[in-house]
C-alpha cells in the first residue's frame, strides 16, 4: 500500500530519466500552476502533452495505473459532488438526487481532471528521479532563499530524511491498525470515546518510534562526521545540452498554452 | 535555545514531524459522518513538542515534500500549484501555526493542558486566517462564504484535534530532549 502512495524511481532508462533533477521539478512546478490556468481547450492540451511525458518516461502502464489507483475514488466523488450540487441548466433528474446540472457536469470535469493531472504529475517526477537527486536539486533550487535567512541547506537535508520515513510511518500505522483489528477491535458499533481513546494511543506510539528514530539518525549521521554548512555531492549536477533542449521544449509548451487563452 | 542553531537531533526531530504530518494526510480519525486527518493534529504537536523554530521547520518539510511529488497534501493532492490554489493558504498557515504554537508554548516553563490548549487554538486561528484569505481571493468568494465553506465544517474536528494534540503532548514531552 505504501509504495504505491509513494513511488519510488523505476530502474528502467528512459529519456526523462536522463534529465536534470533541476529542470524536472521546475517543469513540474509550472506544470502543477499550468493545471490550476487550463480552460477547456487547454485542458486537451496538457493531456496530450502529459501523455507524452509518460510515453518518454518510459512509462509501463502499470506506473500510470499505480499513481492514480489510490485516487480514483476521491476524484469520481468529486466530479459527482460538483455535478449534483453546482446550480444551473438542468440535463438531467434521478430520483431523490438533486438535478445534475450542464454547470456542475463541466466544473465537476474539470475538477476531477484537474486532480488527476497534478498527480499525474507529480508521479512522473518521482518515478523518474531517484531521491538523493530530488534532495540535491532542491539544495540548489531553494538557495535564493538564502537572502531571507531561510537555512535551505538543512531543510535539503532534512527533506531527505522526511522523504525516506514518510512511507515508515504510514506503513507502521497501517500495522498497527491491522494488529487492532486482529485482536478484535474496531468492530462495527463500537463507542466513539472508545475509538478516539485508540486513535490517540496509536499516536502516541507513532510518535514515541518516531522520536527514537531520530535519536538514531542524529547519532548515526554525527558517527559519520556529518557536519552542517556547505556540503559537496557526490553526485554533482551538470546541465546538458539534452537539459537545455527540454527547457527549451516545456518553455515553448507554455508559450503554445497562453497563445491558445489569447486566442481560443 | 532559541539563540544557539538548533542540533542535528533538533533537525531530525523536526524532519520526523515533516514526515508524520505527510503520513497524516493518510490517518484518519474516525469522527462521524466525515472522518478527517491528522495533519493539524501534527501541526500542532510539532509547535508544542519542538518550539517555534523547528516546528516551522518541520512544517516547511512537509510542504516541500508535497512539491517534489509525494501525494502528501490534502486528499492526496500534491505539487506546486497546489500551494496556489484555493487551499495552499492552510499550507502556508501550517509553517507559522506551528511557529506561533511552539513560541506560546514556550512562553511557561512547563505549560500545563489548558495552556496548551490556548497556544494551539492561537495557532489554528493563524492556519484558519491565512487559509480563508487565500481561499476567498483566489476562489473569488465573498468573506461569508469562504468562512461558510473553509471554517465551519472543520470546527469540531479541529476542537477535537486540539484536545487530543494537547493529551498527547503531556505524554510524550518527558522523551523530547532537545
């Protein structure tokens, strides 16, 4: 369950594989704003161009299915909140639902899609981009930052850590409320005071193990030598001239996305 | 300790809350008829069990966890434009709710629980006005709606939260050791 909420980069050797950690969350990141501006003619658009972005991803469709499994659900709940609960021109009546209206069939599309395409998104940098280069880039994307004291170097690392306990955490949650169940708790009926005491014990044993292992961590990291303050990678981050060709091509795709609102 | 850089254990602490907060959009607290996460919930442990400083911290990780692509955000959103949208202002709220948080709780030598409670309602109130601002300009609702739509839902799951944050952080502090 956990590794399809968070999925980790596929080893396969693909063209956006290949592609500079910083160029890909930049790309991300006007893609995600480009998701929130799109009309309907857009929306076509940034499907196709996101449908080419998987196909250069080396993207197996099981990949695809994966990101949006989870989501599914949430996003068809909403298309029909805004179908059913959005005022407008009537289409069409069921029995004891409110009117769907031709409003809330387009705003619940949209929305629906619009949710799609971020995670889409999303997933598609993470399938590609191992962590230790998400992490790297991002010490490098935050420094402006640094003029507002803001310590980028640390949050850079830090998200690191966050990153590869994220997943622990939900995984050990999942655990313990499968162990609840095992022992026959949580059955149907149950009082609420009863519940909520559980959730709030759960939590606590969250936070203990999380506390413990950041003690760990801290101890490990000092063991090695980590030291604050200006580091240097091992991997270092070099554009190419393959990077500069896919700037070129997400900086013309949004050019080619504002020419279509001025003109459509 | 607020002078003195934080240690390297007080990063890990807060990169452990960065990441609890993220496991949290994916917890539930069933609460009849809507269950809801447990993200605030975090929020507010973060500010209360860390300090301003690296309660903002580790809220500041959680959202760039969101921005690299890690579905982590509400309803499993994740992604820039998320902090730009109607809702990225409750993304923004969680960095200075947990600042404010942890510096009023720093404020006592040893807060007891209805002071915790007070310091976590000032910070929900920091989450709550920057995340209505945000959805009222950018949703273009009148003040009335927004409120309508971005406050009253969550009141009770929120009073609910705090309570629980505030036991649980009696529980827990002894083993914080900043």
């Amino acid at each position: 369950m956990t590794d399809r909420l968070f999925p980790a980069a596929a080893p396969v050797v693909s063209p956006l594989r290949n592609v500079d950690p910083r160029v890909k969350i930049a790309a991300a990141v006007s893609l995600s704003i480009l998701v929130f501006q799109a009309g309907p003619g857009q929306i076509v658009l940034l499907s196709l161009f996101l449908a080419l972005l998987i196909v250069l991803s080396g993207g197996r469709r099981r990949d695809v299915v994966r990101i949006l499994k989870p989501i599914a659900l949430f996003a068809v709940l909403l298309f029909f909140l805004h179908a059913l609960f959005t005022p407008g021109r009537e289409v069409l009546r069921l029995p004891l639902l409110p009117a769907v209206t031709h409003e809330g069939l387009a705003q619940g599309g949209t929305v629906a899609w619009q949710f799609a395409a971020l995670v889409v998104t999303g997933g598609l940098l993470t399938l590609t981009t191992l962590p230790s280069e998400l992490v790297a880039a991002l010490d490098k994307l935050l420094r402006p930052l640094r003029i507002f004291r803001v310590p980028t170097q640390d949050l850079a690392v830090m998200a690191a850590m966050a990153l590869r306990f994220a997943p622990t955490f939900l995984e050990e949650y999942q655990r313990m409320k499968t162990a609840r169940l095992a022992r026959g708790g949580g059955a149907p009926g149950e009082r609420l005071s009863r519940k909520l005491r559980t959730t709030g014990r759960m939590a606590i044993a969250l936070i203990l193990g999380a506390l413990r292992r950041a003690e760990e961590l801290a101890a490990a990291m000092e063991a090695r030598g980590y030291a604050r303050g200006p580091r240097t990678s091992m991997r270092e981050l070099r554009l190419t001239r393959g990077d500069y060709a896919a700037v070129a091509v997400m900086a013309s795709f949004t050019g080619l996305f504002f020419a279509c609102r001025l003109f459509m | 300790m607020k002078q003195n850089p934080p240690s390297l254990r007080g990063l890990a602490y807060a990169s452990m809350f960065g990441a609890l907060t993220a496991a949290g959009a994916f917890m539930m607290i069933p609460l009849p008829p809507v269950p809801i996460t447990m993200q605030t919930f975090f929020v507010s442990l973060a500010g209360a069990l860390l300090g301003g400083y690296l309660g903002a911290m580790s809220q500041a990780v959680y959202i760039l966890l969101g921005v690299i692509g890690l579905p982590v955000f509400a309803g499993g959103k994740a992604g820039f434009g998320v902090l730009l949208g109607p809702t990225g202002g409750y993304l923004v709220g969680f960095v200075v709710g947990a600042y404010v948080i942890g510096r009023l709780t720093a404020a006592r030598e040893r807060p007891g629980f209805w002071w915790l409670i007070a310091a976590m309602t000032v910070g929900h109130v920091f989450i709550y006005a920057l995340g209505i601002g945000q959805l009222a300009v950018v949703a273009k609702l009148n003040l009335t709606k927004a409120l309508a739509i971005g406050l009253l839902p969550t009141i009770p799951g929120g009073m609910l939260k705090i309570v629980m944050a505030a036991l649980v952080c009696l529980k827990v502090r002894e083993h914080v050791k900043l």
